[in-house]
C-alpha cells in the first residue's frame, strides 16, 4: 500500500499530540450531540490532516467540516478519520483510545490503520493482503522498526470458551438477548471488554469470537477497525442489511452491526 508509512507516520504524530494533552489537565467540551470534545481531538485532527492532504484524497473526519452528501457521493476513494476514538475513555484516563484511519473505496474499507498510543499497540489492516499488530509502539518509533517487528493477525484461538465482546458503557437489553441465543449453541461464554475500537480488535487479533453491537456508532468510528477486521478473514455484517457495512452513506450514523 503506497500511502503506508505516511499512514504510520501521521498514526504515530497523533499519537504524541494527544498525549500531550493527556499527561496533563484539560477542558472538556460538549459537543451538538452531547459527546465529549478536548484539546486533543483537536490537535489530533490537525496532525493527521497535515499527513492526509499530501494524498489529494478527500477526507471525512469526526473533527472536520462534514461536506453535503451531494458533494461526497460521488467520492470513489476517500479518507475517513476519528483523531480520537474514545473521547470518554481519554477523559477517565483508562487509555483505551485510538486514532482511526481508514481508506474508503466504493463504500467499503480496503485500509485501516489503529493506534492506541497508551497500550503502545498498531494495528494495520490491508484487505486482501494482510493484518497485523506492532507492540511497544512509541510515538517516536521508527515506521522501519514497527515493520521489522510486525505480528500478522489473527492468532490461533481455542473454540471454548467462546468470547463475546462487550462494551463498557453500551451493553444494551437487545445484546443482551442476543447473548441469550448464543449461549444455546455456544456453551460457555465468557465476556471482553475494552473501549473505543479496540473492540473490533479483539475479534481481528483473535483473542474474541464476536462483537455485536447493537448501539449507536459512527462511519469513523468503525472503517478501520472493519479494515483490519476484514483483512484477518473476519465479517462486519449490518445487521439491518445483513450483508457488509458500508461507507460515505447519506446518513453517517451506523446501523447495528456483528464482527466476527
């Protein structure tokens, strides 16, 4: 993928603006639809855009200006950006955020590119080609030493238990139900959870079996993680459609949907 060590380059650059906002005191905005807004969704934006526009790609991301679907829909390739996934988790200060970058051809993700710069993993996902995770990822490690030491995805996973992904703030009655099923054909079902989109990674590492999400999300806050996820032979269904997520719709808002 020609765009690769720009991608890693600007993954790792956003990765330090946001910490230096974490390492120290910050307001808390409130966005239109009442999520959370800091400095460092702010900066992160910023950084990634000044890597993205070397591309001349277009770019949809959380923190810019959202173009008319009438100038968007008929984008064939694009960059769909969260700077900062996991704002509430930022704001507890438990490090589970990420900064998602993702490449958009014809409505599905074909690259996507997820740092968590407190758990100092990446994740890289080119579909059709490979996934894999990097470790002790430092926002000044060198993108040479990130690839030498690359680990493809997914590992091998025993059958039992099974493990369902859950999130921390979004376990609704309709998974709870669905839960409920599973158990009837799974046995014992053991539960994950982790924030932002390093709930897909779970399920594209290989160390979960599924995650339903039956709550609201957005485009970008799940293109890259559907890139890695699919890259490591999994699915995102939309369970409205039930056939592949996908991108740059009318309306930005997800339907429910299940990885694995």
């Amino acid at each position: 993928m020609k765009f690769e060590r720009l991608l890693i380059e600007a993954s790792l650059k956003a990765g330090e603006e946001i910490m230096k906002v974490y390492a120290r005191d910050f307001d808390v905005e409130t966005k239109a639809d009442e999520s959370p807004l800091t400095e460092a969704d702010k900066n992160s934006h910023l950084a990634i855009m000044s890597y993205l526009e070397q591309t001349e790609l277009p770019i949809l991301s959380e923190e810019g200006k959202h173009m008319e679907y009438s100038g968007r829909k008929e984008w064939s390739q694009f960059w769909l950006v969260d700077p900062l996934d996991g704002t509430k988790e930022f704001v507890k200060k438990n490090g589970e955020f990420t900064v998602n970058i993702a490449l958009i051809e014809n409505g599905l993700p074909v690259y996507g590119i997820i740092y968590a710069p407190v758990l100092k993993k990446l994740f890289v996902g080119n579909v059709g080609i490979e996934a894999w995770i990097a470790e002790n990822v430092e926002f000044d490690s060198s993108v040479e030493t990130i690839l030498e030491n690359k680990i493809s995805i997914p590992k091998m996973k025993s059958a039992e238990p099974y493990i369902v992904v859950s999130s921390r703030s979004h376990f609704s009655p309709e998974t709870q139900d669905y839960v409920d099923k599973l158990k009837k054909t799974k046995g014992q079902i053991d539960f994950a959870s982790m924030g932002s989109s390093l709930k897909i990674c779970l399920v594209a590492e290989g160390v979960a079996d599924i995650y339903p999400r039956f709550g609201p999300t957005m485009e970008w806050d799940t293109g890259a993680g559907h890139a890695i996820a699919k890259a490591a032979g999994k699915m995102v269904t939309d369970h409205v459609t039930g056939e592949e997520m996908r991108y740059n719709k009318e309306n930005l808002l997800n339907n429910w949907f299940i990885v694995e």
